[in-house]
C-alpha cells in the first residue's frame, strides 16, 4: 500500500509539472519574454514541493505510527504478563509478528494470537491512513503552488533554492554519518581499553588472539588480545592480492588503451568488467574448491607442506577479484591523458613503448595510485574468500602457503558466534578502529604521492 502511495506522489508530482508549467504559458499569453522564470522552473518548483510534503508525510506520519502502535502492543504484553522481562516481552512480540505474516513463530499462545490479529488490524489502518495522507498532502501542495503561478513569481530562484537546499542536506548527512561512525569506533574502542586497563600495547603488540576463551561470561582475557596474527594476515593476503591485481590490471589498462584494435576493445573491455560483477561468495567457492587444492597438490609435488586453506590461494583469489577495478579506472585515467602529449612525444621520435612509459603513465600516476588504493581497501575489507579460502584460526606466521586470517574475518566470527554481543563488542570496534586508522593512513600517503606528481605533470 505505501508502495502504491509513493507511485502515485510521484505520479502527482509529474502531473503538478505538466499543470504548472502550462499554467506559466497561459499567463503569459504566449509570450514568454514577459514572464520572470521559464516555464519549466514553474513546473520544477510545483514538483518538488509535491515530492518533498508527499514522501514527507509518508515518513513522518508511517514512522510515528509505528512507534504509536508499538507502545500500544507493548502495553498490551505488560497488561497479560506483568512480570515477563523485557526480552521475553520482545519474544512475545516477534512471535506475533510471524503469526502475522504467516511464519512459524516459536510458540504459539492464546496471547500472542490475540497481539498478531491486533497487530494486523492496527497496521492495515497504518497503511491506508498514511497512504491517504500523503496523497492528500501531495494534492493540496500541487493546488498550492498552482495558484502561485504569475508573471512575476520568481520561481527559477525559488527552485534553485530548494536543489540547493537539498544538496546541502545530502552533503549533512553524509558528514553527519561520518562522523558518527568515527565516534562510535571511537567510544567502543576507549570503553574495550578500560576494561584492558589501559594496556594499549597487548593489544598492538601482543601475538595471542583469542579475548573470549577460557573466561568467564561477560569477561574478557586481557592476556589473548594481542591483534599482531591478524594484522600480519590481513597484510600478507593484501600484498598477495595486489601482486596478483596490480601488474596484470595495469598491463591490461595500458593494452586496451594504446595497443588494442577498436574490436579488440570493445570486447576485451567488457569480459574484463564482467569479473566486478561476480560475487564475493562465488570467489570463495572458487577458491576453496578449484585453487587452494590445486596448490595443495602443486606443493606436495615439490615437496612443499602446504595448508588445505592457505594465505595463497586466498590472496591470489582476491587479486583477480580485484583486477576489473584497477584495469577500468587506470584504463579511463590513461585514456584522458591528452593525445597532444603523445603527439608530442610521437614528434620527437620516441616509440609506443617509451611514449607509455616516459609520458603516459607519469601524467596518470595519480589516477593509477588511487586506483591501487581502491583495490587496497577491497582487499583489506574482503571477507568471505578469506573465510572460505585462508582459515579462522589466527597464526602469526610469514609463511604463505600456511592458514591465516584476517581483521574482518575475526569481527565476523566475534559477531555471529554464541558469545554475548555486549561482550564482543569491544574486540570488534578495537580492530574496526584499527583498521579505520590503517586505511585512513593509506588514503593520506595516496593524496601526497598524487599531489606531488599532479603538481608536476599539469
């Protein structure tokens, strides 16, 4: 139903548009030198005061009416059981919830058969009201700034303020969410370092990972937080990835954009970019399935030990994964180096070879660097291939061909595990922080090499 009133306020947006700027022809008599704004910011203004009161109003009214209407179920709960905790009342709630949709809840009482069919009355009756809401609010906006419509009204500027003003409330609330997250990392990490007591260098420098075993529930054993096994994991399958990604994407780059035939291109270009759009998941059956036994075998024909989930298999994985990325951005960026500076070069005698060499690619080091950062934080970021490919068990060791795993593996496994989340929380935003900072100094290093070059080559 609020699918259907969202259509139709943007429906009566679109309406408002066509009327308004009708409207702005009509008054001007077919002249339109005379009126202040075109016709089309006429319509623009009516549409977006429709779009902003109607989807305003699906927001406002739907979310305080769910709100309302949980106050109403929890009341109903505490009225039948008044000595329930509030986790149980949570329970009773979720159960009638399914009952409502048709799952399979837990149990199933005469309560909570009661609560689901008072549930499906009072939000069918969320549904409908909002929905007329909306689309009366929607309506009477569009009757609104119809009526406005003059010569003289001033609608380009009025228009214009509104996109401003919602530009600058997107750019809030991205910096808004930023900073957000920044403190929450920041807050969780200082409450888990009390509880260390303060002894920031075990968790740093300490070489035993494992915070929740062998303790009390609700503790955590400040002796097996040392992150070093998770760090040096992260780092080895990250360096692997991008030994694998880096010369191979940036060869591909540079064939596809100065050597390849337009044929060539415009095929091997997009067989390229299908990689990016394969799933992360699919990666790691690859992985475990196809490349971590055919190192395995490769190794014991060597007569190497090599792990059945090695660092590896999991790295070399994740950098074809990650080739689409860096071969597409560096090929746009050495495509948009202008064609004088190869002419240039071209003139002077220089071959293919040493123009893409001497010219090509120091004009687009900056876009190649941040390309290289992007593949980077995928890596570092990457999860299920290590999970499915590398192991859980956290080793310190340098050895490749050995089980590793990483930062975010670990948080994955401190978050789904049967531990208490109030507990985990703290080993997990310790290492999110971490991370945060590592890939925060990563970013700072990249936008000094790209300043230096960039000032150079413009």
């Amino acid at each position: 139903m609020l699918l259907i009133a969202f259509v139709l306020v943007i429906a009566l947006s679109i309406a408002a548009y066509g009327m308004s700027r009708q409207r702005a022809v009509s008054s001007a008599g077919g002249n339109l030198a005379v009126l202040h704004s075109r016709p089309s910011y006429h319509g623009t203004y009516s549409m977006l005061w429709v779009l902003i009161v109607g989807i305003a109003v699906l927001l406002i009214v739907g979310e305080g009416w769910i709100f309302l209407n949980r106050s109403i179920y929890f009341g109903i709960i505490q009225e039948a059981r008044p000595d329930a905790p509030f986790i149980e009342q949570q329970l009773i709630l979720s159960d009638a919830w399914s009952i409502r949709n048709g799952g399979i809840p837990s149990r199933t009482d005469e309560l909570r058969t009661s609560l689901a069919e008072t549930i499906g009355s009072l939000d069918s009756w969320r549904l409908y009201v909002t929905s007329a809401l909306a689309i009366l609010a929607a309506g009477a906006t569009a009757f609104i700034t119809h009526g406005k419509i003059s010569i003289d009204w001033r609608a380009r500027n009025r228009s214009e303020t509104i996109i401003r003003t919602i530009l600058m409330v997107c750019a809030v609330i991205a910096i808004l969410t930023t900073i957000g997250i920044v403190l929450s990392l920041i807050f969780e990490t200082l409450s888990f370092f009390e509880k260390l007591g303060w002894r920031i260098d075990k968790f740093l420098f300490g070489t035993t990972w494992s915070p929740l075993s062998g303790v009390s529930e609700g503790a955590i054993d400040r002796e097996r937080v040392g992150a070093v096994p998770l760090f040096a994991g992260t780092f080895m399958i990250t360096i692997i990835a991008m030994l694998v990604a880096v010369p191979i994407g940036l060869f591909a780059a540079i064939y596809l954009s100065d050597f390849a035939s337009k044929r060539t291109r415009s095929w091997a270009k997009p067989m390229l970019e299908v990689l990016a759009g394969v799933p992360t998941v699919v990666y790691g059956f690859f992985a475990a399935i196809t490349v971590a036994p055919a190192i395995r075998d490769l190794g014991t024909w060597l007569g190497l030990g090599v792990d059945s989930s090695s660092a590896l298999a999991a790295g070399t994985v994740m950098g074809i994964m990650i080739i689409p990325f860096i071969s597409s951005l560096s090929d746009d960026v050495i495509n948009a180096v202008p064609q004088s500076l190869r002419d240039g070069s071209f003139g002077l005698g220089a071959t293919r070879a040493e123009t893409i060499r001497q010219v090509v690619l120091p004009a687009a080091l900056p876009g190649i660097v941040s390309a290289i950062l992007l593949g980077i934080s995928r890596a570092v970021g990457e999860t299920m291939i290590v999970v499915m490919a590398a192991g859980q068990g956290a080793n310190l060791t340098w050895n490749p061909l050995e089980a590793v795993t990483t930062v975010t593996v670990q948080i994955v496994m401190l978050y789904t595990g049967d531990t208490d989340l109030e507990t985990a929380s703290g080993p997990v935003f310790a290492l999110g922080f971490t991370l945060f900072c590592v890939t925060l100094l990563l970013n700072v290093i990249a936008l000094r090499i790209v300043r230096r070059y960039r000032e150079m080559y413009d």
